[in-house]
C-alpha cells in the first residue's frame, strides 16, 4: 500500500499514532501537525500525545541512528517535524501542568562553531521530555554559569567538535568544582573526537556517543537524582 | 601538469603528507578556544616551526594553518574581515619554509568545513558556500599556496561548492572527508559514495581521500572503499594518531610512531598514495612514518583482518558500503499522496 493515499482524520487513534512515527521517520512536519490536532480534538491530553505520539516516535528515530542506519540529515528532517508537534503542544502542556522529565541547559564550547551533533541532542532532549535551554555555539566558562544559575537545571551538557576546543570542557567543569557548584548538576559532554575516558579524565558524570545515547543517559541520571532525593 | 603535485604525483609512488595542525599548535601553548589562524599574524614563528616541523620530519607536503579561515568560523573571533589576511599569511609562511626546504616541497592551502548546515537541510545555501570558500581560496592563492587541500567535509554539497570555489580561484585542489560514524561520514556519505562524487564533479580533484575521523584502522577500512570502488585518481590518507587521551591538563594520542609507521605502510599498499597524519600526529610520527614507507616497498593490498590485527579493531561492524545505501529499513505503512 506504499502508494496509497492515507486520509489522517479516518485513521482511528491507535492507527494515528502508528502512523505519526512513521510520518515523524519521514520528517513529515505538516503531517505530524495535523495529527496533533486530530489528537487534541479527540480529548487526548497534551502530554500523551507528546509521550505516546512524538516521543515515541523519536525513539524509533534515535535507535536507528544510533545503529548507523539513519544519518544526520534524516535526523534533522525528523526533529523538525517534531518541533512542528512541540510548537503546538508546548502553551498547552504549560497550561495544563503536565509532569516535567527534567531540564537541560546545553552549549558548544568556547572557540567552537560546530553544532550540529549539540542542535541534534537538544531535539532530541526536547523529543524525549525534556526542558532545554540552547545556549547556541561559542560559550564561555561565565556564560554557562550564568545560564545555570538562571535556569537551575538538573543537566549541564557541553559539545565539542575539535581537539583545539575539547579541553576547554575541563575549564568550565573546574570552575564549577572551585566554586561548590559541581555536585548540583549532571554533567554530560560530547562530540566527535571525545572518548568514554576523557569524559572521566575531565571529571563529566558521562561521555555520550550519539544523540540517542544522550537521550538514554539523562534519563538514567535524572531518575538516580530524584531517587536520592526522596530517599 | 604545471602544478607542483601533478609533477610529484608523476614522479614518485608515494608523497608524505603532514601530520597534525592542531596538537603541535597546542604544544607550544595555544590555548583551548583561541582561533589558531590568529597565531598567524600574532606568531608567525611559531607557525614557521610547525611547518619547518613537518619538513624536517621528512614531509613532501604540509598544510597550511588556515583550517578554519572562512568567514563563517572567523566570525566567532570577530575575524571575519581578516579571511584574506589570515590565509594570505598562513600560505605566504608556508612558501617561505618550503621554499628553504632544499627539495621540492607542496604548500596546500588548508581549506576546513564551515560548520553549518547547507540546504535544504540546514540554511547556508550554494551560493554562500562557494562565495566564502572563495574568498579563502584567493587569500591562500595571493600567499602562494600551490593548491587548495578541502579537508573534513562530511557533506556531498559541501565538497561540491569547495570545487566550484577552487574552480573560480582557478587553482589545483585536493579534498577528502572525515568518515566517522558507522563506517560513513556524519552526514551519511560511504567511501563508494564519495568516489562516485568525485568523478562526476566539473573539475575534479588532483586527488581524494579521508582524513581524522576515529582512527586509522576506520581510515584504512575506508580507503580500501575508495579502491573496490574503481577509484582512477590518487588517494588520500590522512588518519589520527590512535584515540585522544586526557593527561595532565592537554590532550594526547594514544598511537606510537611505531604504529603510525605501520598505518603509512599499510595505507600505501591498501592503495593510497598520498599519506599523512591527522589529529595527533607529530614530527616523530612521521620521521617513523617516511623511514617504512622507505624500507618498505609496496606490498599486497591488506585484508580487513590484517589491518585490525597491526592497528586495532574497527568502531563499527560495517563501513555502510554495500547495504541499501541507508534507504530506511523499516517496513512502511504507506504515504499520503
């Protein structure tokens, strides 16, 4: 039936959403709005159309480019009818008080201009749950303090392309610790030259590879914070 | 044949490279976050060094430290009125050294990635790629580069709008992408992929290959890609030093010159011709480097098995060549007309 034109509002809600990963697969960002819409108007509430529809769908996504089957640009076309999804659902999961995953405030490094895998991670994050505050590239060591202190999130994370800009991680994980400040956040660095043990070498709670694994550890970190807490 | 690579090219089996531009900027204490294309007007020597380094060390080619001297990369240090200046300088002391070198010796005029996105995925279009990659080209042009080295592209349109620039430069070039992720470059590109590219460009390459990426057992997987493929032009490697470790507050690769010097022998008989460093590589890897490619003559070309067993194991099971191209696996439900 690859061919076969597919009416969105005649699929019944269990097709629906079946059919939101598939077109959220495909990058389908008008598709995914009307969907959101089909959902909302048949009394779903915004958090589970954000869970059972988008941040399942991006699971799929995430999985299989964390398997080398989906590459960057099929990626970026997902996340962004994603965002499409999240541009409507966002006022309303406010208005609503639907339950917060946890927040994230996010930069690429002092001297780096890349950012595509960090674009790609913060997407993700805000596909999976998560609040998150893109600092954008170029961040020193005051403008990361000063967005945590403004934000208070539960995750720090720091991107770095090149081997002239990874060390500077070190700089600002450093500052945190002089200043008392180091045990209030997860720390979670990437990019593409860095490795499971510089992540340890600089004192991050943890390197991760891809976007996807991203996604996976904030998640486990944030359920070990909460759990220390009510314990 | 009037540039100086074609006559090398002509001449001789194998040409070494140089190795990394980076590290060895670190070495002598460039700090994290600074542009190292500044250090071409605010320390010239220590440039100087860093190729009279890789000369010395026996290199028949280096890059020069213009990596990051487009408009877009500039900009983040509020250099993006000095593009000219910056790549003028950094091949105009590169001519300098080679031309005290005593031999012949290729200055390639380093050309990196802008760092964004082209169209339609992301924002920069064709056009603005091609002027910005231009406009650097000229600068390394006027400061005496022989030829324009593209280098860490992972975009099919990226390398594609670097040609026309070096087109409109009217300069030779040379260009090769960083594959490392799964086997391909971050934008999904295979080692076939980029062969096939590269012979149907309007001008095309005096040369292609890969470069950085997650070590040289990958880099060496990736050139032998380039071979199954029918590559007809000279190929390029340019692989790391091994893995990045942190020590002592900077930076160090895990290869020896010993491997590396096993890594140059081996990407030679996988096929490449034109061989170097990336990340890591310093003098003495490549003092190690040119004395096997020396005692070495060329060998049978490698099997995947004998490259991991002298260089360690692949990051990825495949290189993505030979599967569906990365067409989506999963059984789809149909699409709207």
């Amino acid at each position: 039936m690859a061919d076969e034109e597919i009416i969105l509002s005649e699929l019944d809600d269990d097709e629906l959403v079946l059919q939101m990963h598939d077109d959220l697969y495909d990058g389908l960002r008008e598709e995914i709005e009307e969907s959101v819409g089909i959902l909302l108007e048949r009394g779903w509430t915004p958090y589970d159309v954000l869970t059972k529809a988008l941040v399942a769908g991006m699971t799929i996504v995430g999985a299989d480019f964390r398997d080398g089957i989906l590459f960057v640009p099929e990626v970026l076309l997902a996340a962004n009818a994603m965002k499409g999804g999240m541009a409507i659902l966002k006022p309303l999961l406010i208005s609503t008080g639907a339950p917060r995953v946890g927040k994230m405030v996010i930069g690429t490094v002092k001297g780096d201009i890349h950012d595509i895998g960090k674009n790609l991670v913060a997407m993700m994050m805000e596909g999976a749950g998560f609040e998150v505050l893109d600092l954008g590239i170029n961040n020193s060591v005051e403008k990361y303090l000063a967005a945590l202190e403004a934000e208070q999130p539960d995750i720090l994370g720091m991107s770095a392309l090149l081997t002239t800009t990874m060390p500077y991680m070190k700089v600002v994980i450093d500052t945190l610790v002089e200043k008392g400040l180091r045990e209030d956040y997860i720390v979670l660095v990437g990019g593409a030259p860095l490795n499971e043990e510089f992540g340890r070498a600089i004192g991050a709670d943890a390197y991760c590879r891809d976007a996807a694994v991203a996604v996976e550890t904030a998640k486990t970190f944030v359920a070990r914070k909460h759990n220390q807490l009510a314990g | 044949m009037t540039d100086a690579l074609s006559r090398m090219l002509a001449s001789r089996d194998w040409i070494l490279a140089d190795g990394a531009t980076g590290t060895n900027l670190f070495n002598m204490g460039l700090s994290s976050g600074e542009a190292p294309e500044m250090w071409n007007i605010e320390r010239p020597d220590a440039i100087r060094s860093l190729y009279r380094g890789a000369v010395e060390a026996g290199s028949d080619l280096f890059l020069t430290n213009s990596f990051g001297g487009n408009a877009s990369r500039l900009k983040l240090h509020g250099a993006q009125g000095q593009v000219h200046e910056l790549n003028r300088i950094a091949a105009a002391l590169g001519r300098e050294i080679a031309d005290a070198a005593g031999r012949e010796v290729v200055v390639a005029g380093s050309v990196g990635p802008t760092g964004e996105i082209m169209q339609p995925m992301g924002s920069l279009t064709h056009a603005i790629a091609v002027e910005m990659f231009h406009e650097q080209a000229e600068g390394l042009k006027a400061g005496g580069a022989d030829l324009l080295w593209v280098e860490t592209i992972s975009a099919p349109e990226e390398y594609a709008a670097a040609a026309e620039a070096a087109a409109l430069a009217g300069m030779p070039w040379c260009g090769t992408m960083s594959f490392d992720t799964a086997g391909r470059t971050m934008m999904g590109v295979t080692s076939a992929q980029m062969a096939a590219q590269v012979d149907k460009l309007p001008n095309p390459p005096l040369a292609f290959g890969a470069n950085c990426g997650v070590g040289a057992s990958d880099l060496l997987r990736t050139v032998l890609g380039f071979v199954a493929a029918g590559a007809g032009r000279p190929i390029i490697a340019k692989g790391n030093a091994g893995i990045p470790k942190y020590h002592d507050g900077h930076i160090h690769y895990d290869g020896t010159p010993a491997l590396m010097g096993e890594y140059a022998v081996l990407a030679h008989n996988a096929g490449a011709r034109i061989i170097g460093g990336c990340c890591g590589t310093m003098p003495e890897h490549l003092r190690a480097m040119r004395a096997a490619l020396e005692a070495h003559p060329t060998g049978p070309r490698p099997t995947l098995d004998e490259i991991t067993a002298a260089l360690g194991g692949f990051s990825s099971a495949s290189d993505g060549t030979g599967d569906t191209s990365g067409d989506p696996k999963r059984e789809r439900r149909g699409r709207r007309g």
